[in-house]
C-alpha cells in the first residue's frame, strides 16, 4: 500500500471495515487518519492500542461529509456488507473528485476462502474480475489490480517463518491464487468516451417519422356525430339552385 499510495502527505485517510492494520502506515504523515467499522461488525472502541482514532457507523450512511477524504480503503469490508453495493456508493459519496480508493477482499479462488478458522473463510469472495466489474459498474474507473497472502493457511513454523519467501513464489507460479484480492479506482465525475466507468447501452432504438394520432376521445365524438356545418358549407349551399322534386301525390 506505500507503494501505491505513498505517505499521504496532509491527505485525508479513511479506511473502512477492519481498519486498523493499515491506519497506521499513515497516521504519523496525513492530516487525518479515521478508521470507520460497519456496526454489522461489532462494537469497537473509539481509540485502538496504536492511538488510531476508530468509530463505529451504520454501513448504509456513513457520517461523513460528501468529498471529504482524499485516500479511501475498504478492508474486509464488501464480504460482511449486508449490501455491498450501498457500501460502496456511501465510499463514492465521501470520496473526492479524483480520490482514489482500494477494495481488498477474500480471493473466491484461493484455499484461504474455504479456511472456517480464518477470518479469510467468512462472508462472500470474491474474484478479481467480479470486483473489478462491481466498481466499473459504481461509477469508479479502475487503476490497478493485484492479489496477495500467496502462502497456504496453515500456522505451521514452516510456513510463517517463510512467508517472504511463499510471496515472490506465488506472484510468479500462481499470480491470480493470493488469498486477497486488491483493486484500486479512481473516482471520476465525468468519464471519459470508451473509459471504463461508462454507462452501457442496453437497447438501440431506431428514430423514425411521428405519424399524426387523433385523440381516442376526439375520435369517438366525431364517430358517433354528425359533424357541424361551418359558414363556408352555408355559403355553398346557398349557391346552388333549388329544384323543386315532385311528390307521389304531385305537390311540390
């Protein structure tokens, strides 16, 4: 995440979810630093032992103002969301324009999703391409996007005391296999002709002549009476001669 982000210098920082492993890479360098914990979670104490400042909020309306944070982050967050997608538009809603945010989430493919004594083993997986079309489809345009924790979820000796070692083998023996899925998105107000956050046309409607309709009412009065005669009828038929038709009885 340094790598990516940086320190942060005088930035806004929110993370959202389970915080508190990753606030302190940029507590000491950002303006703000805030760890906001979805109340489906659990209760949390408003500081933690690092001094990071912790808050618990309902996950479908943070209490943030909109465009307030520059650097967003949703740790563990979209598996345990009673609606993701709620979640992630509040992120949208808080971000500011051409802030950047990381999604980090159980990997569906990897052995730590089906890991019961993990937390990796509870909530929804997801891919990489599931992620990667969720924020396309939430108005983000996605930067970047990696996964991570390649080694297996064992607590064997062996394996923790390597876990260095199992990274750089994973990323290039089975680079999509990571535990953790990680994308980064930028939100953009406006995206830009065939950029990725733009809205898919679901029908092609053929423009055509407009044909002239008469009311249904106007139609039924007319069917149903005889139209009135207008001053020019008048006229006419005070122009033609009268012929005097002879009855059966021979008056006229």
């Amino acid at each position: 995440m340094l790598d990516l982000w940086g320190p942060c210098d005088g930035m806004r920082v929110l993370g959202i979810g389970f915080p508190g492993p990753l606030l302190s890479l940029w507590q000491n360098d950002a303006a703000t630093c805030v760890g906001a914990v979805p109340e489906e979670i659990g209760p949390v104490r408003h500081t933690s032992e690092k001094g990071q400042i912790l808050c618990s909020v309902p996950e479908h309306r943070l209490p943030f103002p909109e465009g307030l944070f520059d650097r967003v982050f949703l740790l563990h967050a979209l598996e345990e969301a009673d609606s993701p997608r709620q979640l992630l538009r509040e992120a949208w809603r808080i971000l500011a324009p051409e802030g950047r945010i990381v999604v980090a989430v159980t990997n569906r493919r990897s052995m730590w999703s089906l890991a019961d004594n993990k937390p990796f083993g509870h909530g929804r997986p997801w891919t990489r391409q599931q992620l990667v079309r969720f924020l396309n489809d939430s108005l983000f345009q996605v930067t970047a996007s990696t996964t991570a924790v390649h080694m297996p979820p064992l607590d064997w000796r062996l394996i923790t005391g390597a876990s260095k070692s199992w990274e750089r083998a994973g990323e290039l023996v089975l680079p999509g296999l990571g535990g953790v899925v990680l994308v980064e998105a930028v939100k953009r107000l406006y995206s830009k002709p065939g950029g990725s956050a733009a809205a898919p046309v679901t029908k092609a409607v053929k423009a055509g002549k407009p044909k002239p309709v008469m009311p249904r009412k106007l139609a039924g009065r007319q069917a149903a009476q005889p139209v009135e005669n207008t001053a020019i009828d008048l006229l006419r038929r005070a122009d033609r001669p009268i012929r005097n038709e002879t009855t059966g009885a021979g008056e006229t």
